[in-house]
C-alpha cells in the first residue's frame, strides 16, 4: 500500500453533512440514489449519487448526518452532476454502510 504524506491528506476536504433529500436514480448502471446534502451556509447544499440501496431505504436517509469529500472536480454521471463524495465502508458483496457522526454535529464541520 502506498504511503501518504501528511500534506496529501491535508489536501482532502472531509465535512459533515446532513442529507435533506433522497431521489431514485434510475439512469444509474448500478442501483443507487441520488443524495442533496447541506455543508452548513459556508459551503452549501450539494448533490452525490451514492450505491447504498442494498441497506438503507430513502426514508431513513433523510436527516442522516454523513461525512463527504467535497474538493473533488464534478463529475458527470448521464444526465447527474455529482458534486462531492459521500464516504463508507465497502463490505464483501459491495454493500456500503455510510461513515456518519455519532452525535448530532454542526453541518460542514472539517473532518481531521
């Protein structure tokens, strides 16, 4: 495995978000939904697509507080522009299970 500088990782803008809407996305190779996050009013509101729909059904994302890079350039998913991306664990079977706070935090909070 490759090693990181510490001045790689610093580069790597990790916030907390809170997920205000959860849309299906149908034109997806792979099942996933399309996430608005809010970033708090310094940052704002941006949209992810994310392949979680083998654990986590849209109503229980809705108000899921979840961490995200959000320095990565957009990038163009068909008709989607994806604007930040949200992080977790990736199982055997691909499942992901999202990186969220334990504790209700103020939106946009660096991760560090």
């Amino acid at each position: 495995m490759p090693q990181l500088l510490w001045s790689d990782f610093e580069k790597v803008e990790m916030r907390i978000g809170t997920i205000v809407a959860v849309a299906d996305f149908p034109e997806a190779r792979k099942p996933a939904f399309q996430l608005t996050i809010d970033f708090g009013n310094e940052i704002g509101v941006k949209k992810t697509s994310a392949q979680i729909t083998k654990r986590y059904q849209k109503e229980d994302l809705v108000g899921k507080q979840v961490v995200a890079v959000i320095n990565f350039p957009k990038k163009q998913i068909g008709k989607f522009n994806s604007e930040c991306l949200v992080l977790g664990s990736v199982g055997e079977e691909n499942d992901i299970v999202l990186l969220t706070s334990d504790l209700k935090v103020e939106n946009g909070l660096r991760i560090g």
